[in-house]
C-alpha cells in the first residue's frame, strides 16, 4: 500500500460510544476518490480521535489503517443498481418525524447522525421515522449550515453519514434486526449537490435478510423529490444480544 495522508476523525462524530461514525468515515474516502459510485467496507472499529492513515490499495482503491497498519476500512469503485422507490411526499414525512421526536420510547443518544443529543452542527440530526403504510423508514432533514463548505454545500463526508443511519433504523423498525448491530458496508452514489439550509427527504427501505445479514436502499432528496444520493447498505447483527441502546 502507498500512504497518502494522515486523518483523525473528531472525538464527537461516534456512532456507538468511542467508535467512529461509519457513513462519515467512508466519506473521508469518498471526498478523495474521482469514482461516480464508492463502495466502502468495514474491516474493523475505527477509533475517533486517533491518527489513521489513508492509502492506495493494488485495486485501485483506498484504504484507512490504524497505527499498527490493520486495515479499517476500503473503498474500491463500484456500481449501484437500485430499483429506488417514489419520494414520499413531504407532509407525511415531517409528520412522521414529528411523532418519532415527541415518542418516549424513542432513545436519546448522541449519535452522530440520529441522536437527539447533538447541538446543531455538531451532529447530523436527521430522525429516521417508520412509514409503515409506505413500508419506509422516513426524516425531515435540514442540514445545518456548519455542515457545510464555502459553496454553502454539504461536504462529501456529511452526505455520506446521511446514507448511514436511516439503513439502521430501517431494520430496527422494520425487519427485526437486533441493537447493537453495525454497519458492515456502504456503497453510495451522490447524484446532486446538498444544499445546507434547504428542506430535504431522507427516505430508506428493506431489501433482503438472509440470517444476520440486512440490506436495505437509502435515498437524500430535495423537498420536491429530486435525488441528491442513493445508497446500498449492509447492516449485521451481532452474534449474540447486545447492550447497546438503538444507535
């Protein structure tokens, strides 16, 4: 492998406590990567606040390395051919959203990308929903303006961590899948800038359980339902029951 550059992801941008948020750590590659579509795969935790280093692979790809030199994560290009379904329209969903947020069994976590926990800019907050009439996982989002650049867009690496959780929640409500599962990989398309400041819709999908293993589709939209980004996710349980709470 040839090393690249040195990154460490910031200590607030966990999924499960101490460990790095998935969706944002394939970003990191993505944003490095002139591939149309990305598939990123998770070898292991990624640590936040600690150095890891970014290099190439023999495929083409790229990689993230801990200070022993185990592979974390890799990317390599891919393609993405997802039958995505029709954007649900806006009403529902901020509705839906709504009712997840006044839920008293909803938890409240500082995750990265769905916790309820995170002042704004310091976390996605986007709250997936289940649409269960549209067999949907649903969210109102409004990406805050410090997650964006100077072009007053979202950086790469925040588009990708909105592919991340609402896959997640997808099984949690929707397929069965127990907590504490992870994100195994993630492969994404970013089709259209996202805008900070802008209302969009994040809407998500089961496709297929085999055993541990679930897949499900994610689609960031506009308000008026023109894809920013689709993604395939696969999630896996773990072996036995955790203690962790939903993500």
């Amino acid at each position: 492998m040839i090393q690249l550059d040195q990154i460490t992801i910031p200590e607030h941008v966990f999924g499960y406590p101490g460990v790095a948020f998935g969706g944002y750590v394939a970003g990191v590659l993505a944003a490095h990567s002139p591939a149309e579509t990305l598939r990123v795969d998770f070898r292991g935790a990624v640590p936040v606040g600690a150095p890891l280093t970014r290099t190439g692979t023999a495929r083409g790809g790229l990689a993230l390395t801990d200070a022993d030199g185990a592979v974390l994560t890799e990317a390599h290009p891919a393609t993405l051919d997802l039958d995505v379904p029709d954007c649900p329209p806006r009403a529902e969903v901020e509705a839906a959203t709504d009712r997840a947020l006044r839920s008293t069994r909803r938890p409240y976590t500082h995750c990265y990308g769905c916790g309820q926990g995170c002042p704004p800019g310091r976390g996605l907050r986007l709250f997936p929903a289940p649409l269960r009439e549209r067999g949907l996982v649903v969210s109102a989002w409004t990406p805050d303006p410090a997650l964006a650049g100077p072009d007053d867009t979202v950086g790469r690496e925040n588009v990708w961590a909105a592919m991340d959780c609402p896959g997640g929640w997808v099984g949690f409500t929707l397929t069965g899948m127990r907590q504490g599962s992870v994100t195994a990989a993630l492969t994404t398309t970013v089709l259209a800038p996202v805008e900070a400041g802008a209302p969009h819709i994040s809407y998500a999908w089961p496709l297929a359980v085999q055993g541990r293993k679930h897949t499900v589709g994610v689609a960031l939209a506009t308000s008026s339902g023109e894809l920013c980004a689709v993604a395939e996710a696969l999630w896996i349980e773990p072996r036995e029951p955790s203690p962790h709470p939903l993500p």
